[in-house]
C-alpha cells in the first residue's frame, strides 16, 4: 500500500511539473476540408510556446509523428489516447532525440507532410491535432472539421511502385486533386482503399504522368506547368505555389517564425542584467 501510494504521489507531482507553467498555440493549417472514403489527409502546422516552460519535441519530423503528434477526435477515445505513452516512449528510447523549445518560441517540421490519420466515416468529423508531452499530458489546437463526402469523379492517370500504387485525379464540385491511391495485389482480399492527397490540380487541364531517371521521381505536368512528385516521401519536391501548397505554407510560415523568435531572443536578451 505504501509503494503504491508514493507510485500515485510520483505520478501526480510529475503531471503538476508539466502542466505548471506549459502551454502552446498550435496552429494548423488544412489544405482542404473535405475527404473521400479512405482518405489520410495531410497539413502542417506551427507550434508556439506560449507558456513560461520549455517545450521538449522530437527533433526529427518522423519521431514527431510517431510519438507525439495525434489526430484526436472529437467526442475523445479514451482508450486510443491511453495507448500513446507507449509510443511516445518507444520514439524517445535510444538517445538524445529531443530538443527544448524555449518559451515565447514556434517551431515548424519540414520536409514531409504531416498526415491527421483519422479516416472519417461520418458526413462530419471534428478533431485536434495534438501534440503529445509523455505522462498522459496534451496540448491541442482549436477544434477542427473534416465533411466527409462523395467525389465527383475520378480519373486513373498512372500506375507507379511495381502496380502498388496508382495517381489518380479526384474532383468535387470546384477542385480537383491529384491523390496517391493504393492498388490491391490479385487474390488478396478485398480491403478499403487508401487514397492520399498530392496537390491541387487545375479544373480543366489534361493531366500528364511521365517517370524520372530516378525510380521514385515522376514528372507531372497540368496543362503546361510541371511538378516533380517524389513518391517515396509523397510531396511535391519542385512545382508552382498553386500546385505546391505544402511547400509554400511551410516556406512562407517558417519565414514568419523566423523573424518572431529573433524579436523573442533580443527582447531576453535585453531583460538579462
């Protein structure tokens, strides 16, 4: 009894640690509001520390989606949140893989997209996206909203990965997406499709496929502006800003935070006696 007690006081005083002084703004951004059947869409987001504590993260984008960034649906899963500490401390195991982020500071990952891996089935669906600190403690956006619905149309435009995958073009009502989508093995049985998003696609354009020296590389051309998709990593690694949205936001939002954490280090800096 006494070893469980001083187990329940451990515990306590180890969340009152975190919550005191622990706060952030995440803000995320969605590309898109709408989801197909199977869908796993993507955004990225901005994290600002905007309590009086520092923050610890993953240093890696691929340790962050593993063990601490969660899609979180709205009535909660107890039971699947309860699950994440396993995760979070399977990322942190083996070494030094996370870093400080001072308060008044916002930090965004690059170089993937983040997926909010919550494939609705409903007509609506709302969720956060969290950010998950170890010993059962939370910081979460604002509520957000997906609206499942049913494409207008699809169009097959290549088959890529040894016929594990396929690109096609989704459109409903006044936009039209290029999505990876996933292509069954004959025999196997029949499961739900995946389908994630690539980018924007002009309405009206023919849509071109062409492979690349480099096996994971294609060349998709809309209309007569070119992408290059890498399709190992699923982002657009050249393209216009109105195709590449991904890498815009991240370019132009890392730019902002740039700027704001000097104006937070030089104003420290000042109040140092």
């Amino acid at each position: 009894m006494k070893t469980c007690l001083m187990l329940i006081v451990l515990l306590v005083s180890i969340t009152s640690l975190l919550s005191a002084g622990t706060n952030a703004h995440i803000e995320v951004k969605l590309f898109k509001d709408w989801v197909i059947g199977g869908e796993i869409n993507f955004g990225n987001l901005a994290i600002k520390n905007t309590g009086t504590a520092p923050i610890l993260l993953a240093k890696d984008v691929f340790d962050f989606e593993i063990g601490q960034l969660v899609t979180r649906p709205l009535p909660r899963d107890t039971y699947a949140d309860s699950q994440q500490e396993k995760e979070y401390q399977m990322m942190i195991r083996g070494g030094d893989r996370l870093f400080s982020l001072p308060s008044g500071e916002t930090h965004m990952y690059e170089g993937r997209k983040l997926y909010f891996d919550y494939c609705p089935s409903e007509t609506e669906t709302r969720f956060t996206v969290s950010v998950y600190l170890g010993n059962d403690f939370w910081l979460d956006s604002e509520p957000l909203m997906y609206h499942g619905v049913v494409p207008d149309s699809e169009e097959y435009l290549a088959t890529i990965a040894n016929n594990l995958w396929g690109l096609v073009a989704v459109t409903y009502k006044n936009e039209r997406w290029l999505y990876k989508k996933s292509i069954p093995n004959p025999g196997e049985r029949k499961t739900e499709l995946l389908y994630f998003p690539v980018c924007p696609l002009s309405l009206t354009n023919k849509i071109r496929v062409e492979p690349q020296d480099d096996e994971m590389l294609f060349k998709i051309w809309d209309g007569d502006k070119s992408m290059i998709y890498h399709m190992n990593k699923s982002i657009l690694i050249e393209g216009p800003d109105e195709n590449n949205v991904l890498g815009k936001w991240t370019r132009d939002r890392k730019q902002r935070a740039e700027v704001d954490n000097a104006e937070v280090r030089r104003k420290k800096a000042e109040e140092k006696p």
